[in-house]
C-alpha cells in the first residue's frame, strides 16, 4: 500500500479538531485567570507578616524604650518594627501631627522612612507567584488529558489529541481463531472470504473485485459476535482496532467525531487491518428517531459516513460491527458501500451447543464419557455466553465437591443453577410444603408423559432453588424442534397446567406455587392466538407483531380494543381447556400420580428413568388410549 493513500482521505488533515483547540483555550484561559486572582488578591495577604494596630502613644513609648528597630513613615500610617530576624513584629498607627517625631527617632538612631522589608528579586517573585501556579495548572492539566485518552483505550499526550481505538493485536496468549468459534458455520463461512482478501489482496484485485468495505454481525447478545471478530484478525494475522459504541457516548461533544477520524487515521496507515465497532446501535440510530435530537451522536454517526465513503475499496481496511438491534440503525449505514453486508450470528442450534460445550470443556478437566448431546438437547435456547457460563459453574462444583475432574452431574446441576438458580440447601418447608410440592411436580410430569408427543422427563427434584422455584421438572426433547405445531403447543400448555390441577385434585385446594406456570400458560396461550393464527376465530390474522427479534423485546398490537377483549377472551378459554385436559390425565391416573408423589417425596430428587419404570407397566396396559 504506498504511504500517501492518507491525501484521498476528506476532511481536514490536521489530527487535532477546531473544537479542541478551542476546548484548549478555553482551559488555558482560565487557568491564567485563577492565577491572576490569586495573586492580586489572595497571595499579598498570605506571605506578608501580620501588623499589629498600635496607638500613638504606644509608639511613642515603644520609641523612647529603644525597641524599635526601622520606622516607615508614610503619608496615612506609620509602620515599624520591633525585632530582628524570626523575632520581628510589625506596628502601625495612624498619623499625629507631631513635628518633633523626626528628631526624636534621629537621636534615637532608629533608621526612618526607609524600606522596612528588603525587596526581594523581582525575577524570583514573579517566578513564584506566577510561573509556579501556571506550570501546576500545566501538569493538572496534562494529567486530566491524558486519562481521558486513556479512558478511551489511547495513550494520549497533548490535551484533546491522542489516539484512539484499542489497537489489538492478537498475541499468543489471547489469540482466537475460528476453531474457538463452534456452531456458526455460516458466519464463519461468510467472514472466510475477508480473512482471504485481507491476506491475499493481489488476488482480488487481479479480477477487479472489491471487499466489502464494511461487515455488519447481526444477532441476539452472547452469540459470539465479538469472538468472531477476533478470530478474522487472528486467522488474517493482521492488526485489530477495535472500539465500542458506548466509549464515543461518554466522551465530550464533539469528540465522537474526532474519535472516528483519528481511529481511521491510524487504521489507513496501518492497513491492511481490521476495524472492529461494537455495539454500534449506539451510535448509528437512525436520526429522525427523537424530538430532541443528539447532536453528539448525530456528528459521529456522520463522520463515520464520510470515513467509509472517504476510503477507496481494496485499500485493505475492513471495517466489521456488531449490534443486536440491527433494525434501529439508520439506512445511511446499510446502503451499499457502508455496511452492505449482514452476517447473521444465530442463537446456536442443537448441534451448534453440542459443540460449543466441546469447544469450553478443551479448557477444563473433565471426566471421561461426557454426554454432550444430552447437555445440547437440555439447553435449547441458551447462547454461547451461557454454556460458557454452564461449563465454568460445573468446573465451580466440581472443586468445591473436592474433585478434580468436572463430571457430568457437575455439567448438568449447573445447566439447572443458570436456569432455576442455586439449590437452597436450608429452605425450610414443612413436610404438608413438600408434599404439596411433590404432587405439583408429578402432576407436571404425568400430564407430560402421558400426552404422546410431549418432550420426555428428564429429571424431577423437589430440592428449592434460591430463584424461589420450590421443584422443578426438566424436560428435553428428543431432537430439536424448529417449528412447533398447533397440538405441540397444547400439550406444553396441559403441562404447565398438570402442577395446579395435581393440586386441586389432591388436596382441594390450590397455592402460590404455580404462579411461575400461569405466567408461562399466559404467554404461550397469548402467542398462539394472537402471532401463530391457531385459534379458530381469528385464522391468520395477526393480532400482535414482535418488535425486536434478538432481544425478547416487547409486541406491538395492531388490533382495536374489542378485538382485543376478544383475544382475552380466546386466551381464557384455551387455558381453561389446557386446564380440563391436565384435570382429566391425572384423574385418571390418580393412583399412579399418588405412587410417583410418594416416591420423589422420599427421593426428592428422580430421574427420567426412574420415572419411567414406575410407569411404564401401567403405561404398557393403556397404550391404545390418546387424548
Ligand atoms: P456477543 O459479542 O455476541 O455478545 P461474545 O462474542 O462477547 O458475544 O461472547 C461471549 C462469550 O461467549 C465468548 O467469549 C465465548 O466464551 C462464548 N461464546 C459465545 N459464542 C460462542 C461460540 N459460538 N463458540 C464458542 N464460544 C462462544
Ligand atoms: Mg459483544
Ligand atoms: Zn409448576
């Protein structure tokens, strides 16, 4: 790359902004003002000695005893000493019209209308009471500065200037590379082709092709996205800017701006090399969003814009970035030549956990026989950041068990701790609580197991967690199910209901504790009818959009208010039939349920095959019976 590439850049060439300068001044100014007051003002009090106020005649007679050593006569006081050295006292008194003062202090040989204090070097006045002050202001400074740069990743000398962007350069130690990444094969296939161009350039230029200039990651938090990143600069070997959208929100107005010119700067004389933005939501918003606009991050998301247009293709910067709310970002930024290509980093799928979990575990010691796919089939849903977070907990247990392997209890009691929350070893409830707690958890698993087509029980406990869940009942699906039917959808609400149907049929009363499953019933009810089209009155009308598709953020409702006492209505109505069937499978296994209640009672905590065998006898007899 020749060295004078910087010439096609626009925009001032000059690193340090206008605005800084005047931040500058503005600084500088002030300071010498302060110095300026203090000197005038405060400083003359402080280093002249206190003066005594005297009468007259108490001069007079201090005079007559000899004491006084100098006398300055001046046109509205008379100021003298007393003293020598350390030992010196300052006097004034007003004036006397008293012609024979002179000659009397003459006879008494006491030197008048002289200085009393010498007169100090000029130089080394000014010296101390101006240049001392003005270079602390200096170093103050200096000091305020630099640690703003270096808050921002720089090390940043001159006030306002410095640099920008981590510069990371992937070493031994932290270097990734995609076989840190598991699942996404996707993603990585798609970033191959960057790593390609940014080591092998003569390539793409010899057909004309052009890189893309700029690489958007989309997808939900903990995916992975940053990781990848990482692991192009590490497999490209080449240098790594990277900065996050939320350092350029704290900094001052107009340093965002700043910040994006100088981070591109660098990234041109270091080229070929990788931009990395993070989160860049946070400044790339679209900004006609507001009322009140952000003029902060208005100036940065442009002169970002100006930045990608600035540099040709092919110059060997690749710009990558990262959101999960790709749909918040301004269409400035998508259009093409900015950032024309999207990189979808999914929540992993059941293969992509299963490897995510080998990929964590290389760093552990772990026992032999680890059942991966069971560990992916118990996760759905998890992201890369929670499995890593899965693997650690169990790697906690295992040491804090004394062992000095992970088992795969350890793997799968931490799969349930960053689910449900610690167990609370010393919950005290009463044995009527645990029997009430055993029958709901039963009731969940026998409305499962005897629904055909439900996930299978995993495992039951009636151990508290410290989330507040009092049992739990964890259920995995054979393999994984990326479109859920219409009965699916019932059975998993039947299930949910089995907890307090156990209840009201055991003991005629009902509790608190399934709160937890009406909240999930609502949901699941709610979305079936109003997203899904699986009510019969509304066929595919969609009552409810969801907004944010990464992040579980909230619906926007499209229909009017009776349609939506309707929607409540229907969603009544479905989970009080979910309800009725739950109430009906146990019922009719009531001594069944009784058996199972009694067992895990004893237990507390079950596996699916123990389950299992319990029912199966029964389960053979009834075979030919669906619900
Ligand atoms: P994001 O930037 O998408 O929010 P990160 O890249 O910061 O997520 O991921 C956080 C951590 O989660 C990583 O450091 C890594 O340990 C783990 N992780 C996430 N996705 C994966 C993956 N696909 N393979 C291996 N580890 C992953
Ligand atoms: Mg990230
Ligand atoms: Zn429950």
């Amino acid at each position: 790359m020749p060295p004078d590439k910087d010439k096609n850049r626009k925009g001032p060439s000059n690193p340090r902004d206008p605005q800084d300068r005047r931040n500058f001044i503005y600084y500088y100014g002030l300071a010498l003002l302060v110095v300026l007051l203090l000197n005038w003002f405060v400083f003359p009090r402080m280093f002249e000695p206190p003066v005594e106020l005297t009468s007259y005649s108490e001069f007079l007679s201090h005079v007559e005893k000899g004491e006084v050593a100098a006398v300055d006569l001046q046109p509205n006081q008379i100021v003298y000493r007393i003293g020598e050295g350390e030992e010196t006292r300052l006097y004034k008194t007003g004036v006397v019209e008293d012609p024979g003062l002179a000659e009397r202090l003459q006879q008494a040989d006491i030197p008048f209308a002289a200085e009393i204090q010498e007169t100090p070097n000029v130089f080394l006045t000014l010296l101390l009471s101006y240049g001392i002050p003005i270079l602390f202001f200096i170093i103050i400074g200096r000091m305020i500065a630099r640690n703003m740069a270096g808050k921002m990743g720089g090390g940043g000398l001159s006030f306002g200037g410095g640099q920008t962007g981590k510069m990371y350069v992937p070493d031994d130690s932290d270097k990734k590379s995609f076989a840190d990444v598991a699942g996404q094969d996707e993603a990585k296939e798609s970033l191959l082709e960057i790593v390609d161009y940014l080591a092998r350039p003569q390539r793409y230029e010899a057909v004309g092709a052009r890189c893309p200039k700029g690489i958007l990651l989309v997808g939900p938090p903990g995916t992975g996205k940053t990781l990848l990143a990482k692991a192009v600069a590490g497999e490209a070997h080449v240098p790594f800017f990277s900065i996050s959208g939320s350092e350029f929100v704290e900094m001052f107005v107009g340093r965002g701006a700043a910040r994006v010119r100088e981070l591109f700067d660098q990234a041109n004389k270091k080229a070929p090399c990788i931009v990395f933005i993070d989160e860049i939501d946070t400044i790339g918003k679209k900004r006609d969003g507001g009322v009140i606009g952000n003029d902060e991050r208005e100036q940065t998301l442009n002169q970002l814009l100006a930045e990608m247009d600035g540099f040709e293709a092919n110059n060997g910067v690749v710009i990558l970035a990262a959101t999960n709310r790709p749909e918040t970002l301004d269409p400035a930024l998508l259009r093409p030549g900015r950032f024309d290509r999207q990189v979808p980093v999914e929540l992993p799928d059941l293969n992509g956990r299963v490897a995510i979990f080998r990929v964590h575990a290389k760093g552990y010691q772990m026992e032999e026989g680890i059942d991966y796919d069971l560990l992916g089939r118990a996760t759905a849903g998890a992201s890369g950041a929670d499995i890593a977070n899965i693997v650690n907990e169990g790697a906690l247990r295992a040491v804090r068990m004394n062992r000095n392997k992970v088992s795969q209890a350890d793997l799968e009691e931490s799969i349930e701790v960053v689910i449900a929350g610690q167990q609370r070893k010393n919950a005290i409830l009463s044995d009527e609580e645990k029997r009430i707690i055993a029958y709901h958890e039963i009731g969940h698993a026998l409305v499962a197991a005897k629904q055909t087509g439900s996930a299978p029980v995993h495992k039951i406990t009636i151990v508290p967690r410290t989330s507040g869940a009092l049992g739990y009942t964890m259920q995995v699906d054979e393999e994984e199910k990326s479109l859920v039917s219409k009965n699916d959808a019932f059975r998993k609400l039947a299930t949910y209901a089995g907890g307090r149907a156990a209840e009201a049929l055991v003991f005629g009363d009902i509790t608190t504790g399934a709160a937890n499953d009406i909240q999930q019933m609502t949901r699941v009810a709610r979305a079936m009818i109003t997203q899904y089209g699986m009510s019969d009155d509304f066929g595919m009308m969609a009552i409810e959009e969801q907004t944010n598709p990464y992040l579980q953020g909230g619906t926007v409702t499209n229909a009017s208010q009776e349609t939506l006492k309707d929607v409540d209505d229907q969603v009544k109505a479905l989970v009080q039939k979910a309800y009725d069937t739950a109430y009906g499978i146990l019922a009719e296994h009531r001594p069944l349920l009784d058996r199972l209640a009694e067992y895990l009672l004893e237990k507390e905590t079950i596996t699916g095959k123990e389950f299992m065998d319990i029912i199966e006898p029964e389960r053979s007899e009834t075979e030919n019976e669906t619900i």
